[in-house]
C-alpha cells in the first residue's frame, strides 16, 4: 500500500513510518527539511501539499504532525481536502488537549472545551477533518512515550539534570500511550472500515508527577529527585489538568494492546 506519512520526522511519525514499512506498505513522509531523507513540505502551503499527494497519489495518509495553529489547524484541513481529492484514507492524530479537564474520563461523544490555543487549534482541525472527509478516523490521544528519546523521558532528563526548569504536576493526570502501541493502532485503524473518533490512551490514568517517576525509574534514575508540585505552583496560564480518555470503544475496535503505564 502506498501510504504517506504527515511528519515523517516527528516521534510518533518515525514509529509509524517504521511499521509501516515493516509491513509491506511503500511508505513516504514529510518533514519541515529533507533529514532523514523525507520530503520537506510546509502543509500550510496547499500548492505543495497538492503536488506531492498528487505526485504520490497514496492509498494512505496519516498526519501525525502538531504545532501552532497554522500548523494544527489550517495545515490539517489542508492534508484532508488533498487526502480526499485523490480518494486516499485518512487517518489523522488529534489531542486529549482539546478539553478542559474534570474528574470523570472523557467518551468520544463529548464536545471539545478547550482551555488553551494548542487545544483550540486540534478541536479546530478535528470540525475541519470531520467535515472534509467523513470516512476520516480521528484518534485522540495522550502523553506518547516509549523508546527513551521523546518529548516526556527528555523532559524527566531535564528536570534531573537541571537544565530544565518547571515541576511535574501533582494535579494534572493524564492517559499515557506507549508510541509503539499508538502507532500500531493508527495502522490498523487505517486497514479497518472505522470512522469517526475514537479516544486511543493508555488505560491508567497517572499524574504527570507518577509518570515522571515512572519514566526514571525505567531510566535507571533516582524519581525522587524531580521536582513535584501543584500547577498552581508554576505560575502557568489556563491549562487542562484532569483529562482521562475512555477506552471502551477502542478496546472494542482494536486488536491492538493498549499496555498500562506500569507496566513500563
């Protein structure tokens, strides 16, 4: 299968680009420059969006790239419109960041209440895909980590080096994803006749504080080390703190295992 993969580059998209090949699929991918050998493309640029589905003409998109709004958002409608143009399935990666938070988790049926831009920009992206492409699956998702080199095993470094400033919440609780679990799921929601949302997490809900210690204790490191705290303590903006996803329907739908955080 010819599939293209929007952020190619990126952590998750590496990983899905990686099995995608693995199984058999002609795996193309985009990057904002030409490391590692993907395509630089700027999906807010439509006419460079257009030609290269044009010129690939895939029979799978997955766009698994994040950003500010114009990336997030107009960068999304983009992909869909051209996705659809050339009848490709899409899959496209959205974000438990769309809600505001409360104490009990999140179904796909509940509407987006977002708190912050980043989370205004994936509600706004997921109206546009749905609207373009109403075949499209959209998965929200949590916290990724996995393979000791992304966004949250970089941060827990950090903090213990030192290099980084800020604390782990102590209030803010969240669903995270094993990467390799996500991006198995993205592919066999690709292969399958689904549509719509579907919240796609881990089944434990941790505090970003727990995960922090979970993450360097796989690391081999000392947890209790990290700085800890209430979000109040940051002096952060409006952020979304309490946001469990429901799995139900995805555990119905998927044969992939969705591994608890623990078991890291």
């Amino acid at each position: 299968m010819s599939t293209l993969i929007v952020g190619a580059s990126g952590y998750l998209g590496s990983v899905v680009a990686r099995q995608a090949a693995a199984a058999g699929h002609a795996v193309v991918g985009t990057a904002t420059t030409s490391a590692g050998g993907w395509v630089p493309v700027d999906i807010t640029d439509r006419k460079a969006v257009r030609a290269l589905i044009s010129a690939v003409r895939p029979k799978l998109v997955i766009n698994s790239t994040w950003g500010d709004w114009r990336v997030s958002a107009d960068g999304a409608a983009t992909v869909a419109a051209e996705a659809a143009a050339v009848g490709a399935r899409l899959v496209h990666v959205s974000s438990d960041a769309l809600h505001a938070g409360r104490p009990t988790p999140y179904t796909e049926d509940d509407l987006p209440t977002p708190v912050t831009l980043y989370g205004a920009a994936k509600a706004a992206a997921e109206t546009a895909v749905t609207a373009i492409d109403p075949s499209a699956v959209v998965v929200r998702t949590s916290l990724i980590y996995g393979t000791g080199d992304g966004k949250q095993e970089k941060l827990v470094l950090g903090l213990l080096d030192g290099q980084r400033p800020g604390l782990l919440h102590t209030d803010e609780i969240r669903c995270p994803v094993h990467v390799d679990d996500l991006a198995a799921a993205l592919l066999e929601l690709a292969d399958s006749r689904f549509a719509g949302i579907l919240n796609v997490a881990g089944p434990e809900a941790v505090s970003r504080a727990e995960f922090g210690h979970l993450i360097a204790r796989s690391l081999g490191l000392d947890p209790s080390a990290l700085p800890v705290g209430l979000s109040s303590e940051a002096g952060l903006g409006p952020r979304p703190l309490d946001v469990r996803l429901d799995i139900s329907l995805a555990r119905t739908v998927l044969r992939t295992r969705l591994r608890p955080v623990s078991d890291m």
